[in-house]
C-alpha cells in the first residue's frame, strides 16, 4: 500500500513574493472571488493566476496544487468574523458558534461541501474548532459527548443553509422569485387541494405562516438546544 503524502499545505515554509509580483493571499482572494461568483468548479490554478495577471508557475511556487489552493481558502474564510465571544451559559456560547457558522456559509456557498467532510486543519478553523469546544463543553464535560452535541448542531446549520441555498439557486435558473413561483403554481395547487385528498396540506397552505429564513432558522436551533438540554444538560 502505497504511504499517504506527509501533510505540508500548512508546515511547509513559503517563500517571499518577488517585488510586485502577489503572495499566497493575493491568489487565495482571488480564488474565493471567483469561487463565490461562480462556483468551486471555476476555480482552477490558471484561472486565479490569469485574474492577477500572474504566470501560472509564479502560483506554483507558493502552492502546490489546486487541492492546497481549496484548503487555503477555506482557512481564509474561516477568519473573516471575529471568534464568537465566551457566553456566561453553553446555550448562548452554541447559538453563537451556529449564527457564526451560517453567516460564513451564506457569504461563501460553495464552502458547506468543504466543510461536510474531513475535518478543515488550518489554523483559523483551528481556533473556531476549540472555541465551539469550549462552548459545548460548558453543557457536558464529556468531550465525546460534546463533540456529538457539536456534529448535531453542524449538521443542523449545514442542512438549514443548504435549503436556503436550493431556494437561491432555483430563482437563479427559473428567473422567478419564491413569490412569483408561488403565484405561478398557484392554479394547480389549488385544484389539488380542492379535490379534498390533502387536507393537512390544505391547512399548511391556507393557515400557516410563512417564515423568513433568519426565523425559520432561528426556531429549528432553538429545538435543536432544547434536545441536547434535555439529553445533556446537567
């Protein structure tokens, strides 16, 4: 079996950037740029050299490959907020690392692909890691527990963002917004309901309140730390 490649993207020294020419930053901006305008997809070496009128092999020279370049730019977004201040309660320390969490994915929507794998090892995902530790430790000293309590609140955000983005996306090929398909569809679903084979969904459409995503997401955290209070809390 062949022996894995010893870790370097974040052990490796890099050198000086020559007079006028960018550094790692430059390029790893560059990338998040084009990532978040159009994809993970789009980024590739050329296209972050090319964007700062750069040579390609003036990139390799910094960063090995395009998979160092992707955890280069993960690092980076993971430091664009400010660490999540030390709540007096693990309830306020938990929603903090979740609002935190979201916010990035928000403004980067290619990173929550990134993020629902192997674990991010730069230094700024580093420090966000053990502070939501921190955080969850304060509900249970148990750290097996507490990194559960830690996946179920991840996976709870990766989810909640992942239907906001869908939402995005579909305005994005249909050219409608989420009122103007509402509208659109409007006629049939009427008729279905009208058939009386639905009628829980005939109430979800006649008497619910539709949520804005900041409250819906709100509201689905708030049972998500209800649960682990109910399970963990001391």
């Amino acid at each position: 079996m062949t022996e894995p490649t010893p870790w370097s993207v974040w052990t490796r020294p890099r050198p000086e950037p020559r007079r006028r020419a960018p550094g790692v930053e430059q390029y790893v901006a560059a990338a998040l740029a084009v990532a978040d305008a159009e994809g993970l997809a789009a980024v590739s070496m050329r296209r972050v050299a090319g964007d700062l009128g750069s040579g390609t092999a003036t990139l390799y020279r910094y960063i090995t490959n395009r998979d160092e370049l992707v955890d280069l730019m993960v690092d980076a977004a993971q430091d664009e907020d400010p660490l999540p201040e030390s709540a007096r309660d693990w309830r306020a320390g938990l929603a903090a690392v979740a609002h935190s969490l979201r916010a990035t994915l928000l403004r980067h929507p290619w990173l929550a692909g990134e993020l629902a794998g192997r674990p991010a090892l730069g230094p700024n995902s580093l420090r966000r890691s053990e502070s939501a530790l921190r955080a969850a430790v304060a509900l249970t000293p148990d750290i097996t527990l507490a990194a559960q309590a830690l996946g179920a609140l991840h996976a709870y955000v990766l989810g909640s963002v992942a239907t906001q983005q869908a939402t995005r996306r579909a305005e994005q090929r249909t050219g409608l917004t989420e009122e103007q398909w509402q509208r659109s569809v409007g006629p049939y679903i009427s008729e279905v309901l009208a058939a009386g084979e639905h009628p829980m969904l005939a109430r979800r459409v006649h008497e619910a309140e539709e949520l804005d995503p900041d409250a819906g997401f709100a509201f689905g955290l708030d049972c998500l730390l209800d649960g682990l209070a109910a399970r963990l809390g001391r």
